[in-house]
C-alpha cells in the first residue's frame, strides 16, 4: 500500500517509514512531484493538518495524510503551538532562531512545562478521519543532542533525562507524540486493510 505524506520534511518521512516498516510505502510531496508549500492558514493543528491533506487529495485522489505538529509551552500560554515552525520568522534556514526566541522568552521562569502534539488527517477513499499524539516534558536552558529536529534539542520527555535530540531514532519512536499519532492510524488502517480482505475486495 502507499500513502501520500504531505510533507516536503524528509526527518518526519524516515521517521514514520521507520514505523511503519514494509507494509506501507511513504511518499513525500517531492515523491510525487509536488514542490509547492501548501500554506498553514489554520488556527489549530487539526485545521492546519486537514488544509495539507485536502490539498494533496483533490490534487492526486490518492490516500493522503498530513500532520501538524507543535510544542505548547504552559508558561508561554501554550505558544509557539501552530507557529512552531516559523514562531521566529518565515523562511528561516534552520531551527536555532526559534529555539534562541523560545529560550529568550523562558529566561527566569521556572515553570518549564511543555508538551509536543501531533493531529494527523488521514483522508481515503473521500473519508476524512482524525488521529492525536501527545507527549508531556519540559523545557531544558540549553540544547543538548544532535539527533532529531525542531525543538528536540531542548526538549526532555516526563520520565526521561534525555533530550529527544539525544535519542535515537528508535528510543524517540517509543514514546513521541508523532508515533502515537501515526500507531493510532496504523491500527485504523490495519483493521479496515483486513475488513476489505474479509470482504473479498
């Protein structure tokens, strides 16, 4: 089976290919041919998420899914939240600018608690289904790790004293708000993959 990702991110598609294993073939956007940003006009990460997904399928008609992911920060009211990926600017070559302004902003506060979550759109077959992941933590006062993407670098998970930068792949999979999200989808697809079997389609 494959699966449209409405992404041009390839750490999110190996990432997920990653947990998928064989069964399903990720394609990105660049996979398919796409190049075009798809504008994030939304003002929630489900609304964002379905914007992408919706885009990709009117286009192609294929079984498509897109994410939409942030960090919410309980200090900062849970910002950076949808603008996680341009809360320092649009356009930015790299992540360091909106890790620097998220720091600049935590400076002196103690309450550090954060959380990741993922909202994914699954659109097939013209059915429009929704799946969330959510991952709590805090915020650390300086980047540790090379792994990863994003805010990884300054995010340690509840329970661990790692940062998801300093995981591996696998570790960060057992527990990110991204995984739980796309196990969720997995097991819708699975079960309605062998509800078609069942039927004989």
């Amino acid at each position: 089976m494959e699966l449209i990702f409405a992404t041009h991110n390839q750490g999110k598609v190996r990432e997920i290919q990653n947990l998928v294993g064989e069964k399903i073939k990720i394609l990105s956007l660049t996979d398919v041919g796409f190049l075009e940003e798809i504008p994030e006009t939304g003002s929630t990460f489900k609304e964002n998420a379905f914007l992408k997904a919706n885009a990709i399928y009117q286009i192609y008609k294929k079984p498509v899914f897109a994410d939409d992911s942030g960090l919410e920060v309980d200090a900062l009211n849970g910002r950076p939240g949808v603008y996680s990926a341009r809360y320092a600017g649009i356009g930015l070559k790299n992540f360091e600018p909106h890790i620097n302004k998220l720091l600049n902003e935590l400076n002196g506060i103690e309450d550090r608690s954060a959380r990741f979550r993922t909202v994914i759109c699954l659109i097939i077959n013209d059915e429009i289904y929704y799946f969330e992941g959510v991952v709590n933590g805090k915020i650390i006062h300086h980047p540790r790790g090379n792994n990863g993407f994003g805010y990884d670098p300054i995010f340690v998970p509840d329970g661990y004293d790692k940062t998801f930068a300093e995981m591996n792949l696998d570790e960060k999979n057992t527990i990110s708000h991204r995984s739980q999200a796309i196990n969720k989808m997995l097991e819708f697809l699975m079960s309605e993959y062998n509800k078609l079997i069942e039927k004989g389609a």
